[in-house]
C-alpha cells in the first residue's frame, strides 16, 4: 500500500496524527551524569585528558582546588578509590577495560563527607583516525577547486600532510583542514598518498585518485551538454537473466578514461527465484571491441575474459555486488566504446542461470538518461543469433576502476518508488548539495516527477543555505503528463532559470521542488551504491534528497530507516562550457 499524504485532506490527517504521537511526550538521556551542587572544590583540569581507544591502564590525575581527604574521583558516574595529595590534586587507578570503546566520560570530584559534586570535565576515550573520503571530485584545468578529504574517529586537532605521489599542479592541501584547494594548471590524472595525525600521534592514510580535466571539456561521460547533478531516472530495477532463451546481455560503456582496467563491479540477482535457477550456472565476461557500425554491436574482437560462477556461495553483500577481476587487465582509450558481454556457458543455460541486474524506466525517452547518452552507457540483448537490439529503458549499473585508482560508471543501485513524497501546498522536496571540485556556471534545470492531479506549475527555487532565493522558475504543467494518485508516470521536464548563475565551490545551496495545494506531484530519491563499494564519481557527491512536513525537513524513509541521506533527487543543472 502507498501512502501518498497528498492534498489538504492527507496533510490534516498527518498533523493529527503527528500530534497524537507527540501528546504528554516526554523525552528523558538514557544516562545522566551527577549532577553539580554548589562546592568550594573545583575541577580545572585532568591528565592525560584524552586516551586512544585500547590504552592500557593509567593513572588519571586531576588538577583543581579545595580537596580534601575526603574528595573521591568520580568516572562516568562512578566513585574511584582516589588516593589525596593535595588540596590541589586527586590520583586514581582507571583500568583498561574502561577504555576498551570510544566515548567522551564525564571525570568529577565528589565530597564524601557532604554529597556535594563539582563541576565534570570530559576526557576522551578516541578511535583511531579513519579517512573516510574514498574519492576526489573532478576538477578542471584553469578553474578554481576546492574538495575536504574528511576523517573519523581520531582526537583533534588533526594534521594533514602528504607522504606519496603528488597533487595536480597548482593544488595544495592545508595542513590543518584537509582541504585541497587552489587553481589547477594542466590537464592530468594522479594519485596522491594522504596522511592525517591526530593529537595523539594516532595516523591513517589513504590513497586518492584526481583527475584534472582539460580546460573547456565536459565533467561526465561525453554528451553533447554538461551536466551537474544525479542526471540519472529510474522507476526501479529491471533484470535480464542470462541463459534461458538464449539470452546475452551486452553493456555498451564510452570510457572516459584512458589506462589500464583493473577491475569491475557489476549488480548480479544470483539467488532469487525466478532471477537465478539451478546450480547459477557459469557465466563468461568478456570485454569487446565496438564493431564500429552506427548501431555500435559489440564485435567478435574480445580484449579480456572472466568466467564468473559460484556467486551464490558467497556472503551477501558480494553476491550481489560482485567484482570482476581480469586475468589480464585490458588498456583502455577515453572516448573509445567497449562492450561489456555476459554469455552463460553452462550445460544447461535454461536451468542454471543468473541475472544482472539495472535501472529501467518505465518512460524512456530516445535518450533514455538525460546525463548519459544511450551510446555512451546501454543495455543490449541477443539470442546468441548476433542480432543484438538495445534494451530501451535500461541503463547499466557498473563501475569500472583503473590501476591508477581513477574510477567512472553508473554507481546508482535503486529508485524508492515505493516511497514517494507529495509536492503540494506546504509540502515540498529539496535536494540540498555543497559544491565539491570546481565552480559550475548553470543556466537551466531539470528533474523528474509525476503530476497526480491538477494543473498548477511545478515551481523551482534556486537558493542559498540560509534561504535566500537565488532563482525561482515554474514548469508549466502541460510538460508532465497527468497521471493519476494510484498510477503515477514520471517524466523528465527541464526548463532555463532566469538568468544564469555560477554555484561556487565550498557552498551550499537547495533546489526546492513547489507546488499549490491546488495541483499535486510527487517525486522520489535514487539511491547511492556507496556502501557497496560504488565511488563518488559514479554518481552526485554533493548532496541528498529531502521532504518537508510540518515546516521541518528530513531526510527519506525507506526499508525501515528514517532520515536517510543516501539518495538523490533526479534532477540536473546544465553548465555554461
């Protein structure tokens, strides 16, 4: 069941609810520290005042005012046998064990002699540092750039430094933020050995691929537009089993890269039934040549092979997202179209099978992907006769990573078309997103939706983080077909701003998505592959899908998770070259 919240009478009937839910709630923290009374004594400071995760037992020394003998160390609520050695200082013995995890106690003094507890002050318990950026966003020669590499765990203040390889010409890291930034002189593609230190000389590194794009180039697979933006539509997943009636599936890919392929994750459906049969089969991976026709067939010129098989066996999630390594890693020239074949070579292909699996739209245009040209990244089916046809609808979900760590692809891996949100009166959706990489100057913007009822624009507000309206513009509704609240149709409607404007990087802007209360659409997120190993270049790094509801915002809702941000809207601007 779909519950679409639309329209006055959905939207009276969810603040009822949300005010049933919320009367005589009381919220109360799981823990509370003690709390402090009034006490001559007085805490000013501890030693060590932070330890890494899995230190050894210490002693903990704590600095302050009027102690006296019978002044206790509280830990985390709980009394410390505390040796006094002064009205100045208090000692105790804190064993490993409560320094096992990651956390922030709360260290106070307690009179024993009249209850009375001073003020607390935190020490930290830190996890060793991780560098969590996996990516760097693409930059381009002669424009200004500007991308965070992020960190977790660790105690600050960090230190950040390089230690291999080289940036870009004209780039620079700080040393005490992590960013990169500068002006970047000449095209190029490196790989940069990142080390972050925290303050207690805990270090993690990471090694990152950048890829400097010559100046006046496109930012994405070769269109004849460029794009900012998800750029990808989809109202679900569509599988095509390999084997059973002959099936062969080709990805057709224009790489944009040049260098040596080593590796490529797919989307498989190896244990579902009617997806996968039997044994699953095995499956020959090859990767062609382009037979260089205008219908662009995979040819009989084969660069690399794969016998996958055996994908069922292993634990989820590498069943299902599953990467290809080539005994012989192929060379690849950007702009240059490859094919990548899936044939089933088992026995018995009708009963041992399995499926791979992409995004499909229910009303494709010629296109298909706005952002992607059907040439540059389809699906194509044969029946072993070597006629192939394009699968209209379909867009390869893959990812392709070359030895110098530079990725590319289609890393989306689903639409939540189940759990769409209502654009209508005072509910909206927005997609908000910090610039990453390198100023884009836009002069139009696109998205995709469904029109359930009425005949009021789609309105589209362009603003800045606080709120301030860059932009507003209306998509009449003639350019989304109606449908219906039961069977919504979605489709890609673009139309120019008012004038053009350049987002710069490092700032934060939201594309508000509006409509009367009069007239109602609904749109819905398409979700990042980046937990399954999918890199920030294979889709939108910049920014999240949200929804409106009771003059708050909040991220998605999908498989049983609230305040998602992992999807994006299905929207793109397009750049001024």
């Amino acid at each position: 069941m779909r519950i679409l919240g639309g329209g006055v009478l959905s939207f009276l009937v969810l603040v009822l609810v949300f005010q049933l839910g919320c009367a005589g709630v009381t919220t109360q923290s799981a823990t509370s520290a003690p709390a402090a009374t009034s006490s001559s004594a007085r805490v000013e400071s501890i030693s060590p005042a932070s330890v890494q995760v899995g230190h050894a037992a210490l002693e903990l020394t704590v600095s302050g005012s009027n102690f006296t003998s019978q002044s206790v160390i509280i830990w985390n609520g709980s009394a410390k046998t505390t040796k006094f050695v002064s009205s100045k200082e208090l000692t105790a013995q804190v064993p490993a064990s409560a320094l096992a995890t990651a956390s922030v106690v709360p260290v106070a003094v307690k009179d024993t002699a009249n209850g009375q507890v001073t003020n607390s002050v935190p020490l930290t318990v830190g996890d060793h540092p991780v560098i969590v950026t996996s990516a760097l966003p693409e930059g381009q020669a002669g424009r200004s750039y500007a991308a965070s590499v992020k960190v977790t765990g660790g105690v600050a203040p960090f230190n950040w430094s390089t230690d291999s390889g080289s940036l870009p010409a004209g780039l620079a890291m700080d040393s005490s933020t992590g960013v990169i930034s500068g002006t970047a002189s000449e095209a190029s593609e490196t790989s940069v050995g990142v080390v972050v230190t925290d303050s207690l000389n805990s270090s993690a590194k990471a090694t990152l691929a950048i890829q400097i794009a010559p100046a006046g180039s496109t930012n994405t697979v070769t269109t004849s537009t460029t794009y900012y933006g998800s750029g990808i539509g989809t109202d679900g997943l569509g599988n095509t089993a390999v084997g059973p009636f002959g099936n062969v599936v080709s990805y057709r890919i224009r790489a944009k890269h040049s260098g040596v392929l080593q590796q490529v994750l797919i989307y498989l459906i190896p244990d579902h039934p009617g997806y996968a049969g039997g044994t699953g089969g095995s499956m020959l991976v090859t990767l062609n040549k382009d037979d260089g026709t205008a219908a662009h067939n995979p040819s009989s010129t084969v660069l690399a092979s794969y016998v996958l098989a055996g994908a069922a066996k292993l634990p989820p999630p590498d069943r299902y997202f599953y990467t290809v390594k080539f005994a012989a890693p192929p060379t690849l020239t950007a702009g240059t179209i490859y094919h990548l074949v899936f044939k089933n070579v088992d026995a018995n292909p009708a009963s041992n099978f399995i499926s791979v699996d992409d995004m499909h739209q229910s009303n494709p245009s010629t296109a298909i992907q706005q952002a992607v040209g059907s040439i540059d990244a389809g699906v194509l089916l044969s029946n072993e006769d070597g006629s192939w046809q394009p699968r209209l609808g379909y867009t390869p979900i893959y990812q392709f990573q070359f030895s110098n760590g530079v990725t590319e692809g289609v890393g989306y891996i689903e639409g939540w078309v189940d759990t769409p949100e209502p654009i209508a009166g005072p509910l909206a959706v927005r997609e908000t997103f910090t610039v990453s990489g390198y100023a884009r100057t836009v002069n139009a913007v696109a998205v995709r939706a469904a029109r359930v009822s009425g005949n009021d624009p789609l309105v589209v507000r362009l603003e800045n983080a606080n709120g301030v309206l860059i932009e507003e513009t209306s998509i009449p509704a003639a350019s989304i077909p109606e449908s219906s609240l039961l069977a919504p149709s979605y489709f890609w409607a673009r139309v120019p701003l008012a004038s053009s404007y350049t987002l710069q990087p490092g700032q934060t802007y939201h594309l508000v998505l509006e409509a009367t209360a009069t007239s109602i659409y609904e749109t819905f997120p398409i979700r990042k592959g980046s937990f399954y190993g999918f890199q920030p270049t294979t889709f939108f790094p910049d920014g999240y899908a949200e929804f409106e509801l009771l003059a708050s915002w909040h991220g998605w809702t999908q498989w049983g998770a609230a305040e998602r941000i992992d999807g994006d809207l299905q929207f793109y601007f397009s750049v001024v070259p």
